[in-house]
C-alpha cells in the first residue's frame, strides 16, 4: 500500500525579515536594559542596612541588615536587563543579517 504524504505547499512570497528599522528598536532595547541596571544597583544598596547600636563601657555592636524584596527586585531588574541585551543582539541580527535572496 502506498501512502501519500501531506506536503505543505511552499509559500509565495519571501518572507520579511531584513527590515532595518529593527536596529532602532534594538537601541531602545539597550537604552532601557542600561537604565534598568541602573535602578537594580540602587535597588540592591537599598537592600543593605548598617545596624550600629552603642552601649555603656564603650560597647558597640555592628550588624548588617539584608531586606530581601529590594534585593529580589534588583535581581529581577537585572535578569530582565539581560534578556533585553540578548533580544537587542536578536535584532541587530535580524536587522544587518537577513537579506532576500537575490535572482540568479
């Protein structure tokens, strides 16, 4: 028994990825991944807290304080800086790489 295999039919227009607009957006990408490193530095500072309490007989006590919602929310800052990066890299790609296949 013979079996005919479904083929999909190829399509009639090239497909639209070299579009140079795409470097533009990949600039905005980079600018706000740069300002959320940014705000995830002075997230994570506020998330450090110097305790100093003094006692008679010249006793002093230094301890650090780590409030953890600052800390995760500068890390998610910086996880989403980097996804922005790697998704800027995607279309500067898209943007210079990507070109229609000439006739021959």
């Amino acid at each position: 028994m013979a079996t005919e295999e479904l083929v999909a039919p190829p399509p009639t227009e090239p497909g639209q990825l070299h579009k140079p607009w795409r470097a533009f957006v990949a600039l905005g990408e980079l600018v706000v991944a740069a300002v959320a490193v940014w705000f995830a530095f002075d997230l994570w500072s506020r998330g450090v807290a110097k305790v100093v309490e003094h006692y008679p007989n010249n006793i002093t006590l230094e301890s650090t304080r780590w409030i953890g919602s600052w800390m995760a929310l500068a890390i998610l800052l910086g996880t989403v800086a980097a996804v922005l990066v790697v998704d800027a890299a995607r279309q500067v790609i898209l943007a210079v790489r990507a070109r229609p296949r000439r006739g021959k």
